[in-house]
C-alpha cells in the first residue's frame, strides 16, 4: 500500500517513497452496532492513505437499508480532531 501526499497548490498526487505500512489492521468491537478502529501512525493534513477495503453482510436481502458511518480524525498537525458522517444508500 503506497502513501500518496496532495499538493492542493499543483493539484497533482506525488508518490512517497514506500516503507513500511502506515496503516494498522481494523480493530472490530460489538456495540449496539459495531466500532471499528484504524490506526494510522503518521497522519498530517494533506497526505493521503488508502485503507484495505471493508465488507458488510446483512441477514437477508429484505434486511438491507441505508445506513451511516460516523468517523472521527486525528491529525498530528491539525488542532481539532474532525467528525462527521458518511451516508450510506443501498
């Protein structure tokens, strides 16, 4: 997986150098509905990660409905972390 950083001045992506992963492994826990945590060691304003890609299984087809992610984003140079929400329609 490589990391790619965004120049928004040249609107361009410029590969970094590959090292080792940046990136951890899902960590799932069962709530009321589910909590998963990605950890990625080094994240600053402007670099981009790709993340392994995620599945979801529903009990039946009729079971299917929209649904929300809520995440939240901790970067080591921003003073605030960012939530929000992403909206998923099936």
């Amino acid at each position: 997986m490589d990391s790619l950083y965004h120049d928004h001045n040249l609107d361009m992506l410029t590969r970094l150098p590959v090292g080792p992963s940046n990136v951890g492994s899902p960590k799932i826990k069962r709530t009321n509905s589910y909590d998963v945590t990605v950890k990625i060691k080094k994240a600053k304003h402007g670099l981009i990660e790709q993340l392994d890609a995620m599945y979801l299984t529903f009990e039946s087809f009729s079971a299917l409905q929209n649904f929300k992610i809520d995440y939240s984003i901790h970067a080591s140079n921003l003073p605030k972390h960012i939530e929000g929400s992403l909206n998923v329609v099936i």
